[in-house]
C-alpha cells in the first residue's frame, strides 16, 4: 500500500471512530466507557471492514464505492450516525470534515470503475422489462 493510500485510510478510520464516538455520547448518553454495547460493535465491524477493503489504496469512501462489503443492517446504522454525526463535526475537526468531503469528489479508481460497470451490466440484464405497448394494429 502507497503511504499516502495507508495515511487516508488512516485518517478514514480516525474520522468514522470520532463520529461513531459523538454519536454515542449524544444519543446514548454520557458513560464510563467511550461507546456503548452497541457501538463498540458497530465501531469493530467498521474496522474490519476498512482492513478488508478489496480496493486497499485505491478505496474510496464508502459512500460512493460501487462494493458494498457493509451488511445492509451495518450500512443503515453508519449511515444514521455519519447522518446525525456529520453536521457536528465541522467546529471541533474543521479539517478531518474537509478532507472527509474532499474524499467523497475524488474520481473512482479504475478498479471501482470497472466493478461498477460491471454491475450496472447485471442490473440491466436482470432488470424487468418496462411496459409493454400495445402493438398497432
């Protein structure tokens, strides 16, 4: 992995553990330990999946990348958090914030582009037909 590739993915991991932690304490309270159950859970499935990424240096946020290695319940419950969690990041980290939304306009790798195509192609094909018109007689 390129440095620059290990730095973003770095600085991915420490903006998505900020806000999971802002969002935690703001919505479940204060508490001893930084998350709760819940969000310690989401938190170590994050990672996780950071460290699997199939597009390793080349990866783009997850917001926009054509691979969706999240199961569907975990990406809803990023979703609410980056929802809830982003709009109050600017003042205290202006530049994680920056560099986050930065991030989302950086072009699809190649990789990414090409995976996309590929399933914009299966969509097509298994799409249902649109309606039928009715033949001139």
């Amino acid at each position: 992995m390129r440095p620059a590739a290990a730095r973003r993915i770095a600085r991915e991991r420490r903006t998505l553990g900020i806000m999971i932690g802002r969002y935690c304490a703001g919505n479940h309270g204060p508490r001893a330990e930084p998350l709760c159950g819940d969000c310690e859970a989401l938190w170590t499935y994050a990672q996780t999946r950071l460290d699997r990424c199939v597009f390793a240096d080349e990866k783009p946020t997850c917001a926009i990348c054509p691979v969706h290695c999240y199961e569907a319940t975990m990406r809803e419950r990023v979703r609410n958090v980056m929802r809830w969690a982003g709009p109050r990041m600017l003042l205290p980290h202006p530049i994680l914030t920056l560099l986050h939304l930065r991030d989302e306009k950086r072009p699809l790798s190649a990789k990414a582009q090409a995976i996309r195509a590929r399933r914009q192609q299966a969509a097509n094909l298994i799409s249902p037909p649109g309606p039928e018109t009715p033949s001139a007689r």
